[in-house]
C-alpha cells in the first residue's frame, strides 16, 4: 500500500516543469518564514519561555487545531495547481497569528525530537531551549549544504504534512467517512456561475422539477446544475454536489483539509 507521503510525492509527479518550480519556490519562502521564526524563538530566552508558556495553557482541542491550520496552509500550496477548471475564489487566508505560528513550529519540532532523540528532552524544560537550539543549528547546517535541492525540500514538507494529517486524523477530526456535513463556503458559493438551460426534460434533482428551456440555473464545477432556490439552500448545510458529491471549499478547517487531502491523493492514483 502506498504510504501518504509517496501518494503525494506521486501527485506532484503529474505537474509540469514550471508547476513544479512555482510549488518549490511558494514552498521554499513558506520554509524559510517557518525557519526564521524558530530561530528566533530558539535563540531568544523571554520569547522561547512565552512561547512554551502559551503551548502549556492550550488545550488538547486546541493545539489540535493549531496542527490542522498549519496543515491547511501546508496543503493549500501543495493543491495550487490541481483545482478544477474554474478559478475558485480567493479563500480568506489561512495566515496565524505569529504567537501562534511560533507555538506551532515549537510544538512540531518538540514532537519530532521526541521522536528520534527523546533523551534529548529528558532534561527539565528550562534547558530544552539550549538543547533545542543546539540539535536546530545542526539540522540547519545539515540543510543548507550543498544538498539543498527541491527534493530536500519538498520531501521533509510533505513528511511534516503527513505527520500533522496522522495526528489531526487521530484526534478524530479528519478521515472519517467524509459525509460532507459542513457548509460550503460562502465565498465560493458566491462565485457560482448561472447558466441557461438548454434542451427540454432536465431534472433538478433536489426537487425532482424540470429546469424549464432558457431559465438561470446554478452550475457547480462538476457541471451539474439545479435550481438556484434549492442548490443555495442545500450549500449552507454541505459542501458537496446533490449528484456526485464533487466538493467545494469549505470555510470549516477540518473539511477543507479532508477536501484538498482527496484532491492530492487522487492526483497521485491516475
Ligand atoms: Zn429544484
Ligand atoms: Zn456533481
């Protein structure tokens, strides 16, 4: 069974040249904020010790969500260039709060110490930061050197993903069966196209009328069309088509994740 990050890598595989580099060089600014950031908290004590302060007073729900945030925004920039034919409209963005992005990024490095080098945290956290920026400057070494190609780039991203799409799974907030009970975003919705009918007999499915010749009716991306009277209302409580369940985005974060998760996997198995 592919795993999610060759999945990945496989939809990535699709793009053309020049998709390719646009992806890597959006990824590559997205690295080097990230970057910055946590130096910047490693290497100050009052802003390493306020940032650890505020990770301490979250709870579980809600470093949660801070992992599923930070992972839409990871996936937003690896689905840039899959959305369908229509342009959608620009969603409001997924941009943090900067105490929140540094809790964030420390949160992650904190889970991926754990991970690989857990004695390295069995001091007690008052030197976690001497440690944290000892085993960072090392990494930082590690990838500034010659190696550092859009492979190493994309790779290590895609696993931070993966990794964030596992945990927000497990908290049960994502990969469930994917029953599309969350509203579609107004914003999309909003930039809907009308279009006439054209020929006699087309059913709208919701409320089983014919669309009369010549009449506005909604077109969703997937090209199936209803009345507008009875597609809006269906909108406001689900992001998916009456008839093939083609979803639009979603303002609901663990929605959207578990849309743009299905357009990079299924990318990677045509
Ligand atoms: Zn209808
Ligand atoms: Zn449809």
């Amino acid at each position: 069974m592919m795993t999610e990050t060759t999945a990945i890598m496989a939809a990535l595989s699709t793009l053309s040249p020049p998709q390719l580099s646009d992806l890597t060089l959006s990824i590559l600014s997205d690295i080097r904020h990230h970057h910055h950031r946590l130096s910047a908290v490693l290497s100050s004590p009052i802003l390493f010790s306020l940032t650890l302060h505020h990770l301490y007073s979250l709870s579980l729900p809600q470093k949660t969500f801070l992992i599923a945030r930070h992972l839409l925004s990871a996936l937003r920039h690896l689905t840039r260039h899959f959305h369908p034919k229509q342009p959608l409209p620009a969603l409001p963005s997924t941009a943090v709060k900067q105490r929140d992005l540094d809790a964030v990024l420390l949160l992650l490095l904190l889970c991926e110490i754990r991970q690989h080098n857990p004695e390295a945290l069995e001091t007690s956290p008052t030197k976690w930061r001497e440690t944290l920026s000892e085993l960072w400057c090392d990494a930082m070494l590690t990838l500034s050197g010659i190696g550092f190609c859009s492979g190493s780039v994309l790779i290590p991203y895609i696993e931070t993903a993966t990794r964030c799409w596992k945990f927000v799974g497990e908290m049960g907030c994502c990969g469930g069966d994917g029953d599309g009970k969350v509203a579609a975003s107004p914003a999309a919705v909003v930039s809907l196209p009308s279009v006439e009918v054209r020929g006699r007999g087309v059913e709208c499915v919701i409320c089983k009328e014919e669309m009369r010749e010549g009449r506005d009716v909604c077109e969703l991306p997937c090209e199936h069309s209803f009345h507008w009277m009875c597609i809006l209302p269906w909108l406001r409580k689900r992001n998916t088509c009456p008839c093939c369940r083609f979803p639009l985005p979603t303002d609901d974060v663990f929605g959207e994740i578990q849309r743009l998760w299905e357009i990079l996997v299924k990318m990677g198995c045509t």
